[in-house]
C-alpha cells in the first residue's frame, strides 16, 4: 500500500511539473513596441499584443517583431553621375514595420533586404543626377530616395520615412577644378563690384561738372576748401595755381575804384 502512494504521488508530482511547463510555455508577454506573430501548425494566425496572451505550446509558434523606430546606415556607393563625375556617397534611412503580418510572411529578412534595396536605388538616384544636383539640391535627392525605397518596401509592411546623403566624396582632380572655379568666381564678382563703383563715381562726377559749369562761383568754393585742406599739413611746400576768376575779378574790383576816383 505504502509502495503504491508513493508510485501515485510520485506521477502527480511529475504531472504537475509538466503542466507547469506546459503553462510556462503557453504564456507569452511581448512589450508595448513589439506584437508577436502566431503560426498554428505552419498556418499565419495573426499578431497579437502587446502585453499578456496563451498560445498552444508545441502547436503555435510566435515571432517577435519590432515596430520601433530602425536606424539603418547605408554604405559609401560608388556611382557615376550624369555628368560622369565619380563620386562616392554614403546615406542613413529610417523605417519602421507597419504590417508585422508582412514583414514575415513577404520576405525573409526584412532588415537584410530593406539594406539591399537602399543600396541599389542610391546608385540608381546618383546615375540619374547631375553633380550640382548632388550638392545644391540635396533635399530633393532625399525625398526621390525616400519615395523610392518606400515603393518597393510597401509590399513587405515597411515604412520608410526619412532618407538622408550624408557625406559626398569627390576626387581630388574635381575638389581642385571646384576650387579653381569659385576663386574665378569670386574674382568675377569683384570685378563686377570694382565697375560698378567706378559707374557711380562717373555718374557723380558728371554730375559735379554740370553743376560747376552752371555756377561758377562752385569752382572758387572748392578752391578755398582745397586750400584749406592743403593748408593742414605743414610739412611740405605747395605751389597753387590762382584761377583766373579771381584775377578777373581783381581787375574788375581795380578798375572800379580807378573810375570813382
């Protein structure tokens, strides 16, 4: 009797051991920013989450997906430009899952071939643009990879929503022409400025004369300030024509005074 209460306690005892386990195994708890795919006997049953659920252990199997945030850095790509300028340029791209359902059951390896198509499509963006493009419009560049990694992740339950060049590397021979250009170009730009200010002063000039020649009396004005400014520096000697119009006027001023007399 004794012999037979321990045999029953004994298979009691591993009975509740397994269903301990059993129960174990059948809870699943995923965090706020996963849901966890189920397959039953190899059939999709859909995303559950987040929080607490049961499966049936040995029968439904459960794939954790993150529908967070994913950073995903994309490698130097050597391309030629439209304009056949070699350049290398690497990129960043955010995107995140949408469809758990999709992003498991369309494709193998979301992460790999998300990478793989960013890859091919920024060699595709950079042979179809032009250097200039690639250096002054870069937000547009963005927004053509961007729209085009989108279109062909849809399918898999990818969103992605920022696609951003980060470095462009040229070679040197361009790096040289470029410099050899702005400094031309900052040379132009002087030039421009140097005739420019040289018009005005003509223009004020012209405008001087044509006062002089209607006054006469502005020419003896800017004598006496001439002679004023000359007259500060004390460390030199000048010889200064008199105008003729103050010799006239002197003779005129004599003959006055000889006929009054």
């Amino acid at each position: 009797m004794g012999q037979i209460l321990s045999e029953l306690f004994s298979t009691v005892g591993i009975l509740i051991v397994l269903l301990i386990i059993l129960l174990m195994a059948s809870i699943k708890i995923v965090q706020e920013y996963e849901r966890g795919v189920i397959f039953r006997l190899g059939r999709l049953v859909g995303a559950r989450g987040p929080g607490l659920f049961l499966i049936i252990p040995f029968v439904d199997r459960m794939v954790r997906v993150d529908l967070r945030v994913i950073t995903l850095d994309i490698p130097a790509q050597e391309a030629i430009t439209r304009d056949n300028v070699t350049v290398k340029v690497n990129a960043v791209a955010y995107f995140r899952v949408i469809e758990p359902n999709d992003a498991i059951v369309q494709v193998e390896d979301f992460r790999r071939a998300t990478w793989q198509i960013a890859q091919t499509s920024l060699r595709s963006v950079l042979g179809q643009s032009d250097l200039d493009d690639l250096l002054a419009h870069r937000d547009e560049i963005n927004q053509r990879l961007q729209r085009i990694i989108d279109e062909q992740t849809a399918p898999w339950g990818i969103k992605v929503s920022i696609v951003e060049v980060k470095d462009v590397e040229l070679p040197d021979t361009m790096k040289r022409a470029m410099a050899r250009q702005a400094e031309a170009e900052r040379e132009k730009r002087a030039k421009v400025i140097h005739a420019e200010g040289e018009y005005q002063a003509a223009e004020r000039l012209t405008e001087a004369a044509a006062v002089v020649a209607r006054e006469p009396a502005a020419l003896q004005l800017r004598y006496l300030q001439t002679l004023s400014e000359i007259a500060v520096e004390k460390n030199s000697t000048i010889i200064f024509p008199v105008p003729i119009e103050f010799i006239k006027a002197f003779g005129h001023f004599m003959a006055t005074q000889e006929t009054k007399e």
